[in-house]
C-alpha cells in the first residue's frame, strides 16, 4: 500500500495477481477493498477456468515512518 500524492489517495497492489489493484481514502478502507478484490480476481479466474496462482508469496509487511 501506498499514499498516491497525486490523487490524494491510498493504493494498493498485489503483486501475486497481475492487474489486482485498488484504491481508498483511507487505510482501512483500502485494507477492505484489496480483500475484495483479491476475492473477486479469485474468483473471476476460477469462473474462467484459469489457474490461480500458487500461494507461496513471502510476503513481509513493514511500515516506516519519515518526518522531514
């Protein structure tokens, strides 16, 4: 997840999914949506009869904070 100045905006992507991207106002509801999302592209490969992705990602979530 990440702030998108220019649209003054939260977006988040995930990389395990090509194109499985979303977007929020704030970081819950992003938190919301990426799960929505991360269902619906689920399902929408499963309906199509395409493979899902393996979920082997490692993934580590960090969360940094910088002050000028």
């Amino acid at each position: 997840m990440e702030w998108d100045s220019d649209g003054r905006e939260y977006v988040a992507r995930v990389p395990a999914l090509p194109g499985c991207v979303t977007h929020g106002k704030t970081r819950p509801e992003v938190l919301e949506r990426v799960r929505e999302a991360i269902e619906g592209y689920i399902e929408a490969l499963s309906a199509s009869g395409d493979p899902i992705p393996p979920g082997d990602a490692d993934v580590t979530i960090e969360e940094v904070e910088v002050t000028a």
